[in-house]
C-alpha cells in the first residue's frame, strides 16, 4: 500500500512539473530513486534493527512481560521496554491484544502497558536525531562482519542491531541528498510552510504512518527533513503528533475478529493517542518553546544552518516530551479507560454453534513461543471445559434414560477434535520458531495433552456412549450395592478429569499431584467392584449377564479415562514425583 501510494506522488512529479514554471532543472527521476532507495533503506534499516534487538532480549523478554501486570506504573515501563526492543507500538499493542485474547491479562492491566509504549517509540527517534551518516557505511560493513563472522549467536545478534541502524542512517542520507533540489523548489517550500498548519501536520502525519504503519519511520522522516532545512520545529511536531494517532492502525486490524477484550485494548490504544493528541493541539508554540530550551543549541550559527544543527534534536525532544507527559498525565485514569472502552465496545451476545474456533489460539505471537506455548495452555483447557460437559451430559444420561442426552455427547466431541486439530497446527508453527530446552519440553508436554485429551473424549463419544445407550435398552437396573461403587468410581474419575484441566490451564503442580495420588483410590474401587461381580455371576440367570457384562465394560472405560488423565498429569509434576508413578 505505502509503495504504491508513494510512487503514484512520485510519479506525478513530473507532470506537475510541467504545468508547474521553474521546474526544468530538476531531475524527478533521480529525486524519486532517491527517496524511495532511500525509504526503502530506512524502513528495512528499522526492521533489521527490530530483529536484531528481539533475538538478543530472548527469554528475558518474556520475564519482562509475565510481571507487566503487577500495577499499572511497572506496566507502563514494561511497555516502553518492549516497544523499545520491537521498536514499534503497534506491534506491542498486537501483542497485548494476544494476551487478553489468551486471558494473560486483564483489560485494566493493559491500559499502562499501552500508555508506556508509546513512550518506547521515541527512542528510536531519539537515535534518529544524532544523524551520524558519515558513519552509516561503517556501521554496516561492522554489523555485516559480526553478523557473518561471528560464532556466538549473540554477537550475530547485535552484528544485527548494528547494521540496522547504520542502514537507516544510510536511508537518511540517501533521502536527503535526494531533496537537495527541492530547497529552490518553490511550491514544495510554500507546501512546507503550509505544514506549520497543525491540523495539516497531524493529517499527513495519521496518514502517512497509517501507510507504513510505523510511528518511528514517519518521526525519522520528520527529521531528516528537518536536518535538510525543509521543514520548522512545529511542523515536525505536527508531523509527531499524527504519526500518534495513524499507529492505531494496526492495533485495530490486529483486534479484528478478535474476542471483545482484545477490541477493547485497541480501542484503549485509539482513545488514549488521540485525547493526547487533542490535549496538547493548542499548545504546540509552548512546547516548541519548551524543547527548545532543553535542547542543545548552535549559537554560533544562524539562519537556515542553525536550524538545521539545531530542530532534528529538538523534534525528538518533543515526541518524547509528549508521550512522557501524557503517560504521567493519564497514568492514574486507567480504571477509567477500562470503562470507558467497556461501555463503547460492549459485551457479544454468545450465539451457540456446533463447529466452534479457538478461543486463545492468536497468530501474532506465535514468533515469542514462550507466549505462544502459554496460549496453547489456556486452549487446552477451553478443550478440557468442553470434556467436561460430555462426561456430565453422558452420566446424567445414563442415570435418567435420557439417549438425548448421550446423542449431544457427539456434538461436544466434534468440538474436541476441531479444537485439537487447531491447537496442532498452532504448535507445528511454533516448532518452526527456535525453541530453548525448556520450551522444547513444554511444547512435547503439551503435545501429548493435545493427544490424550482428544483421545479421552474419543472414550467418551464412542465407547461409553454405546454401553450407555446398550444400559438404556436393556431396561434393567443394578442393584444398590454395584450402583454405589460404579458412582463412587465415576465421581474419582470425573475428579481426576477436573484436576488435570485445571493443571493444564493453570500450570497446577498441586492439582496434578492430586490426579497421581488418586491411583490408590481408584484401584481400589476397582478390585471391590470385580470382587463383587464374580460373586453375583454364580447367582444370576442370562437375563442378568448382560447387564453384567455392560458394567464391567462400563468400569474398563473408566479406568482407561483415568490412566489418561493421569498420564498427562505426569508432565505437569516434579520428575522426582512422576518418576514415583
């Protein structure tokens, strides 16, 4: 979208140009391959520098993001961190929009997590500012060398980060030596100074960053001009305002069809920006007055050269100025942003379907596996939820002769298996991530949870719904004494059902542990019920074996249930404890 948009205006150039007098000396062919070569290395500058900076916080990255939601304060500095390190706010948005998708966190917690990325952004703006291109090249050929020499994987990683940012310093410089003939340009100058319009600077910046969806690379741009003279200090400010609203782009494409808590953090994002936004219009002269007296100066120079020593920095000052400021300032209303969006985006009604999606599976993170994994959990337990209700729909089936009930068994497990393939496929793409030893192991526990549970709720539809509807049709009851041990042994099963859901989705060692230790129980249970039945065989006629014979295979399935639940409780405990079973 952004290329072709960018090079209709380029393109367009010449034939304005000829409509246009004066403009004969001016090569728009090499300008366009300036800015667009240019922009093209900035951008791809900005991405290699994301990258790199990603690899090598690794899993510190998720330590950071697992305590975001002690209060709101630290969730402002864990969301400039992150926002900082992926070097974009909407992509941390994206990922906050993930994990109230996966229940990782509160709508209220994400508030300060949002805030504070905004003011992670300026720091790439910041780094733009120093505008260190004599150095780009070196830059590069250094970050190219560690990145294809280097033997450790950190040091390919900041071989990375390096070359990243000489390639936008480089991009820098391309675009504007490109603009070099634009400073004699007459109509782009008078469109220049139109710029110091704030509600213009704030459009073209929203629609430009729109575009290119990224709230630095429409700063940067900002200053390069600046550091060619082309634009003032408020026209870069303008510029910085409205890069602040187009970045809620993409934090809305990313919360479409998405649950409503994820919608809601988007629009935590919108409002937020723009109500900053709206603050601080009428007050761009103050702090453009503010900047520049914090900022370094060039008295030594005048005119147009001072301006373009001094107005790059001073625009990095402002945006971060800004989004300090109106961290601090809204900070404190987080509660009320929670409401607010609850009452613009408010609840779905749930419409009951057969075929069902994942809940928690989100593709946007699955490139941060330590997160993608803990999303897997919290699906395997929407499939444990589901096994739930076929286990309690089949027993009340059974005890009130109820074959519909039995029959809404096989709907429930169509669920199961739509939901486990899905939850499959999410794992094979986060085997294709690089994994440490630990996840590996957290990924081939939950592989064998996704495959045990499926064939749990396989037992359930196929088997003990057929000895239940066989139960049905035979019309007999057991006697007292058999009816109170089958209940007894099918409450410790459900139980065991219930507790290893539980430690799935809430990575419950405790609750695990209480699946193994009932081992003992059940067993008993068993050989009490097989003591019984081989003594009422002697005694029965062949009206009542059949009735017999549907018991005992009865207490086989459960058993077969329970053994399954307790081989995967056995990857959710201690090895010293499960090495004991």
């Amino acid at each position: 979208m952004l290329t072709g948009t960018f090079l209709l205006f380029i393109f367009a150039l010449p034939a304005l140009a000829e409509v246009i007098p004066g403009t004969d000396d001016i090569d728009w062919f090499t300008l366009a391959m300036g800015l667009l070569g240019g922009l093209a290395m900035f951008l791809f500058g900005m991405e290699q520098m994301s990258d790199g900076l990603k690899a090598a916080a690794g899993n510190s990255l998720k330590d950071v993001l697992s305590h975001l939601t002690k209060n709101r304060f630290l969730g402002a500095i864990t969301g400039a961190f992150v926002t900082a390190t992926l070097n974009s706010s909407s992509v941390t948005t994206v990922l906050v929009v993930g994990f109230i998708s996966a229940g990782f966190m509160t709508l209220t917690q994400s508030v300060g997590v949002i805030m504070g990325a905004n003011v992670g952004t300026t720091i790439t703006a910041q780094i733009v500012a120093f505008n260190v291109t004599q150095y780009a090249l070196m830059m590069i050929a250094v970050g190219f060398l560690m990145m294809f020499t280097g033997k450790a994987e950190k040091t390919r990683h900041y071989g990375s980060i390096v070359m990243g940012l000489g390639l936008v310093f480089y991009g820098m410089g391309v675009m504007g030596d490109a603009m070099l003939p634009l400073h004699s340009y007459q109509p782009f100058l008078d469109l220049m100074i139109k710029m110091e319009n704030p509600l213009l600077g704030i459009l073209i910046g929203a629609v430009f960053t729109g575009l290119v969806q990224s709230s630095s690379a429409t700063t940067g741009i900002a200053i390069v001009m600046a550091s060619s003279g082309l634009i003032t200090l408020p026209a870069g400010i303008a510029l910085a305002f409205g890069s602040n609203i187009g970045t809620c782009v993409t934090a809305i494409l990313a919360s479409l069809g998405k649950p409503v808590e994820a919608v809601r953090a988007a629009m935590v994002h919108v409002i937020f920006n723009i109500a900053g936004v709206m603050l601080w219009f009428l007050f761009i002269p103050q702090l453009a007055d503010f900047v520049v007296a914090i900022s370094p100066s060039s008295p030594e120079l005048s005119g147009k050269s001072q301006m373009v020593a001094e107005v790059p920095r001073q625009i990095a000052n402002a945006h971060t100025v800004f989004n300090v400021a109106n961290t601090l300032l809204f900070i404190g209303f987080t509660p009320f942003f929670a409401r607010l969006v609850k009452r613009l985006v408010p609840d779905r009604p749930i419409e009951e379907k057969i075929i069902i999606e994942p809940r928690y599976l989100d593709k946007d993170v699955v490139d941060v596996p330590a997160m993608a994994l803990e999303q897997v959990r919290f699906e395997l337990g929407h499939i444990g939820e589901i096994i739930n209700d076929m286990y309690s729909s089949l027993r009340s089936g059974m005890q009130q002769k109820n074959k519909q009930k039995l029959d809404a068994v096989q709907k429930l497990d169509n669920k199961v298996g739509i939901l486990s393939d899905a939850v499959l496929e999410y794992l094979r793409d986060i085997r294709q991530q690089p994994l440490t030893d630990k996840q590996s192991n957290r990924f081939q526990a939950l592989m064998s949870a996704t495959m045990n549970l499926e064939n749990l709720a396989d037992i359930i539809n196929n088997e003990l719904v057929e000895i239940g509807k066989n139960y049905i049709n035979l019309g007999a009851d057991p006697s007292e004494a058999t009816g109170l041990l089958v209940d007894d042994l099918a409450d410790n099963v459900a139980y065991a059902v219930d507790q290893v859901i539980q430690a799935i989705r809430e990575d419950d060692e405790t609750a695990a542990e209480e699946v193994i230790t009932l081992k003992d129980e059940v067993h008993r249970i068993a050989e009490e019920f097989l003591i019984r039945q081989s003594k009422r065989l002697g005694i029965m006629d062949g009206g009542h074996l059949n009735l017999v014979r549907l018991e005992m295979e009865f207490l086989d399935k459960l058993r077969n249930i329970y053994n399954l639940t307790k081989r995967i409780a056995k990857d959710f405990v201690p090895e010293e404890v499960a090495n004991k079973v």
